[in-house]
C-alpha cells in the first residue's frame, strides 16, 4: 500500500499600502463558473495546454465565484515564471519560495501522481480555517493558501508542475497582483 503525503507552503506580503490594481474592484462579478473549455478556449497558449490549464483555472475560479469574485485569468508570463522557479527546485524539491513580487502558493506531494486539481483543491479547503470576521487563521492553522486563491486584486495566475529527482511532485502558482497583504481582507 502506497501512502500518499502533502505539503502546502503560501507566502505573506508585509505590505502596508492597499493600492494594486485599483480597477480590479470594478469588474463584473460572474454567477455561475463556465465550463473549463469555455474557460481556455481563447487562450493563445504556447508551453502549457488547455487541458492542463484548466485543471488550474477551474478549482481556483470554483472557489472565487462562490464568494463573489471575479474568476481569475491564466498568465503565461506568470506560467513561465513558475515553470522556471519549479525547475529550480527539481534536484532538491525544496520548499523554497522565489521571493519574487507576485503571490506564490506551493504544494509538495510523495510520488508522482499528484495533479494540478489536488493542489489547488488542498489550498481551498484552508477556507475552514479562515475567519473572515478576524481576519486571521483559526489558532494554529494554515489559512493563506486560501487567502491567496480568493484575493479579490489578484487577477491572474500562472502555474507549474514538476516531478522531482526524487520521484516527489512540485506545484507551484503565482498570482499577479499579490495577495496576502498585512492588514487587509482578500474579499
């Protein structure tokens, strides 16, 4: 019997300014989550199919549209970003964060069978343990993965996936504008 185990890691931004993207709050909010082909079909992809992207975009858009938020849009740019930074960590399959000015979320799972979904899906049911009164994680739980996800400036994502020299899979995705900032509510 195989014995699957994960890790999740989400980065804090100690930013103590609010103004990001200020016409992200003017976007329409969607009702209803459109179908994953829906969602990929008039992107102009080059180094991550549609399929792929989807298994991406859906849990993450699943999430934000059932509190009320905007779905979010897949970025190459920031794609190629975590593509890089992923290929970074294959020797290692550190759980090491880029440091860069984007939001990051990474997921660590033993073997090689673990998929974009199960990342994304891991993060989201941190909502548990998000008090949004508080805002603040319940009393030893991790919440910013979730924080993340549903931050209502972040409008775009990027992901990758690699598995490691040791068999182990790594995914990492970033977020543009950044969430996670000090002092602020995500929605």
């Amino acid at each position: 019997m195989e014995i699957k185990i994960f890790v999740s890691l989400a980065t804090c931004s100690f930013i103590l300014f609010s103004c990001f993207l200020p016409a992200c709050s003017t976007l329409p909010v969607a009702s209803t989550l459109p179908k994953a082909s829906t969602i990929v079909s008039s992107l102009k992809v080059s180094s991550t199919s549609r399929k792929v992207i989807a298994q991406y975009l859906v849990p993450h858009n699943r999430a934000r549209i059932k509190i009320g938020l905007h779905p979010l849009r897949w970025s190459e740019e920031l794609a190629t970003f975590a593509k890089k930074w992923a290929k970074k960590r294959k020797g290692d399959c550190a759980f090491i964060h880029s440091n860069s000015d984007y939001g990051e979320n990474m997921f660590w799972g033993s073997g090689k069978d673990w998929k974009p979904a199960d990342a994304v899906n891991d993060w989201t049911q941190e909502k548990r343990y998000y008090s949004h009164r508080k805002n603040s994680c319940l009393m030893n739980q991790n919440c910013y993965h979730y924080t993340q996800v549903v931050w209502k400036e972040s409008s775009f994502v990027g992901c990758a996936r690699v598995i490691c020299n040791s068999g182990d899979t790594l995914i990492t995705c970033n977020y543009n504008p950044h969430g996670n900032v000090v002092g602020q509510k995500p929605f």
